[in-house]
C-alpha cells in the first residue's frame, strides 16, 4: 500500500523526468552554458515548461515563467540543475523564482560552477521557499557529465566515432556506404548534437566529406568543421574548402611557410598554428584546449586508424561509438582496416550496447572510466 509520501515521491520523479527530457533536447545547443530543462506544477498541473535558449539564452528557469499559462504563485518548479544566483548577461534566476513567489523548488543536482554552488539552495530556504533534492537515481548527474568534465578540465568532451563491416573494414573503394541508412541518421544525429567535428586533411582530400546534419531542419545546427592539416595541403576543389567561412571551418597547421596560407586566410578560414608533439604530430591537447577557449564544449571526432590510436592512446576520447554492419566486405586494393579495435576494447573498458532500431547493425559504446 502506497504512503502519501510515496505518492508525492513518484509525482516529483514524473514531472521531474519531464524536465531531464527537456534538457535532453537542447544538449549540445546551448553553447557554453550547461542545458537545462523546467517544469512548472500548480495544483498537480502543469502549468509550464523551458528549456535552455539555444546559445545559453534564456535561462530555462526564465522561460518557463515567461511561458506560463497562469500565475506561477504558490506553484513548484522542477529543474535538472540549481538556479543561478550570479549577475551576467540576465539577473539571476533565484531573483526572479523569489520575486514570483514560487512555494517550491525541486532540482537536480548542485551546479559545478563555484558561482553557483549550493548558494541558491540558502538563497531560496531564507525566504522560505521549501527546497528538495531529486536526481532521479543518478540519471541526471549521468546526464551532466559533459558539462562537469568542461568545468573541471577546462577542455570540450569528445565523441570518437567510427563505422566498420563484421571484418572491420572502415574504407572500401568498392563500397559507398558500410552501414544502413538508420545508423546514417544515427551519426547525423551526433553531428547535431557536436559543436565541432574533427577531421584530418588526409580524411578530406580521400573522401571529400560534407561533415554537416542532413536530418530534416536540423542543417542549420551543423558542428563547426575542424580541419588538422600541418602542412596546408587540404585540396581546394573540396567541398568543405569552397563551402568555409570565419564561422564554419577552423584549421590548426604547423608549417606557416606555405604557398596555400594566404590563400585559406582570404578564404576566411580560421587557422591555427599548433605545437607538435613527442611524436612529432599536431598536439591533441593543445587543439583541445584551443578549442575550449574558442567556446566548443562538445567535439565528435570522425576518424580512421592514426587519428583514433592518437586520441585513444591519450585516453582523449569521453566516449567512442563504434558503428558495425553484419556484412563482409571483400579486402581489395585501397581497403582499410580498423587497426585499433583490441587496443580500444584494452583502454576503454566501459563498454555498452546501445539499444537500437537499426536493422542488423550494431552500435557499441565505449566510455572512458
């Protein structure tokens, strides 16, 4: 027999889902500020919802006040992470929840940022608005592991991603497409959700990639190109050349006395000069860093066998999805292998098969501990 305190433990857990289900939707999009979704309850109904603005604007808690259907007065909020209580660009949120006199406030998880920290949760008991915790059994601490891993290391969390055939084949002259096109979408999706896309000029100039989103309406939200070319030797009938501006295509180099210079400068492409590293190649932590300074927090790196042992053997990668097709494709001149599956499988232990609807093929996730 259920208790009434059961009762309203299961109701906070559902309007509280809701809300993780919102910050979920705009993970990705709202550039350097974490995604942040919000529900408002009145009289067990729901009388609003936000989310984060895309760019980190408005905050979600704004939104959902400024979108309520009735006065939010004596109303609960659910929100995945602790208002803010710092003067930025907007006043703080815990301000505006006070001052609309909401009676409750149930969240997530106590924001990483020192300005925050658990100074909103005093804010709002000294004005005697009651506060409860609920982090739904750790899924929404798990959720924001991209944006803790941002704050505490100064650095954006990488995806690697690579798509194999059962014989591990990730190229073939002979082949346009390894996998189906469900597990296309998949990858565009990841796209979408990526502020940057990583990709060698050696990838480029092969296979002359278009690295946007091509899911419906979603084009718009196309990672950054991020081109690693120490020699400025990316082909200039490419796709992605003809198609770079300062907003779109950033390309870190090393060697600065190159014809090709002023020729990608005038195209406008941001360029980078980089260290190299013990093993004389582009430094991938320092792009990385670089790359946080720029604002991208969340990088996907589409790789083939040097860039993904670089990024493996320096424990780079966050998560690492290898896409597998059931078919054999016949080794033949040109073919690649993917050279690196033992030692991913040795580095990065944590691995999960992720629940799919794509045919035959097989998706693992393989996550840093």
């Amino acid at each position: 027999m259920s208790t009434k305190k059961d009762k309203i433990q299961n109701s906070d857990n559902f309007f509280m889902s809701l809300a993780l289900d919102l910050a979920r939707s705009k993970h990705g999009l709202t550039g350097t500020n974490p995604s942040v979704g919000c529900v408002i309850v009145k009289n067990n109904k729901i009388i609003s919802i936000g989310s984060t603005g895309y760019n980190g604007r408005p905050h979600a808690e704004r939104n959902a006040i400024n979108f309520a259907t009735e006065d939010v007065q004596d109303s609960t909020m659910y929100v995945t992470l602790e208002p803010c209580v710092h003067y930025g660009k907007t006043p703080p949120c815990t301000n505006l929840i006070i001052k609309k006199k909401i009676k409750k406030v149930v969240f997530g998880i106590d924001d990483i940022d020192k300005k925050v920290r658990s100074k909103s949760l005093k804010i709002l008991k000294k004005k005697k608005i009651i506060v409860k915790k609920n982090n739904l059994n750790n899924q929404i601490n798990e959720f924001y592991n991209p944006y803790k891993f941002n704050r505490l290391n100064k650095l954006p969390y990488v995806t690697g991603k690579i798509a194999i055939s059962k014989n591990n084949i990730f190229y073939s002259p002979n082949v346009k497409k390894i996998t189906n096109k469900q597990t296309e979408k998949f990858t565009h999706y990841l796209r979408y959700k990526n502020d940057g896309i990583i990709v060698t000029s050696k990838t480029l100039n092969n296979d002359n990639p278009k690295l946007n989103c091509r899911l419906k309406g979603l084009g718009k939200f196309s990672p950054i190109r991020i081109i690693l070319d120490r020699n400025i030797n990316t082909d200039k009938k490419s796709y992605i050349f003809k198609t770079s501006n300062s907003k779109n295509t950033i390309l870190f180099f090393n060697k600065d006395q190159n014809k090709n210079l002023s020729v990608f400068k005038k195209k406008g492409i941001r360029l980078y000069k980089t260290k190299i590293d013990k093993n004389n190649l582009l430094d991938l932590n320092w792009i990385l860093k670089k790359l946080y300074s720029l604002g991208l927090r969340n990088i996907l790196v589409e790789t083939g066998n040097e860039l993904s042992k670089s990024f493996i053997k320096d424990k780079l990668f966050n998560n690492f999805y290898l896409l597998q097709s059931p078919n054999y494709i016949p080794l033949s001149i040109g073919s690649k292998l993917f050279k690196n599956y033992a030692y991913l499988k040795k580095i990065y232990k944590n691995k999960i098969k992720v629940n799919n609807g794509y045919n035959k093929d097989q998706i693992e996730l393989y996550r840093r501990n």
